[in-house]
C-alpha cells in the first residue's frame, strides 16, 4: 500500500511556493490525463488527489491577490472599505 502524504493543505511549504500559472498548468495537464481514462485507477485517484491539492493552491492564491488589490484599493482611496470576495470551490 502506498503511504499518503501527511497534508494535502495549499501553505505547506513545498506548495506554498508555486506560482499560481505552475498549479494552473499543472492542474490542465492532470485534468487531461483524468478525460483520456487511460490511467488505471490507482493512478487516477492519485493524480485526481493531485489536482485537488493544485485547485486549491490556485484558489488560495486568486484569494490572496485579492486581498491584495481591496488593500491597494483602499490607500489610494483613503479609506477602508472592505467587499471581501472568497472564491470557493464548486462542489
């Protein structure tokens, strides 16, 4: 049996630090390996684990660059107006 990973949280260290257009690309290569159905089905629920880990590293990231832009937002404008915008995941 394989071991799993101990976490599969986008601010571990190791994922912290890829680019969101790196989980991206990486997400749209897994996603096409999963359509094909060519994998066998260990290698699917892998890889299928795999995106979710580079969908949420996307999301965290989209997430923090919004935050970003509402603080720019709010020095320029003088004042602090907060219209939080959470991107979740569809279920």
């Amino acid at each position: 049996m394989k071991k799993k990973s101990s976490s599969r949280n986008p601010s571990d260290n190791a994922i912290a630090h890829v680019s969101f257009e790196d989980a991206l690309g990486k997400l749209e290569v897994i996603v096409r390996e999963l359509e094909n159905g060519d994998l066998p089905l260990e290698e699917a629920l892998e890889r299928f684990a795999s995106g979710v880990t580079m969908s949420q590293v996307c999301l965290a990231k989209l997430n923090a660059a919004d935050r970003e832009i509402d603080k720019i937002l709010r020095e320029e404008q003088g004042e602090i107006v907060e219209y939080p915008l959470e991107l979740q995941e569809e279920k």
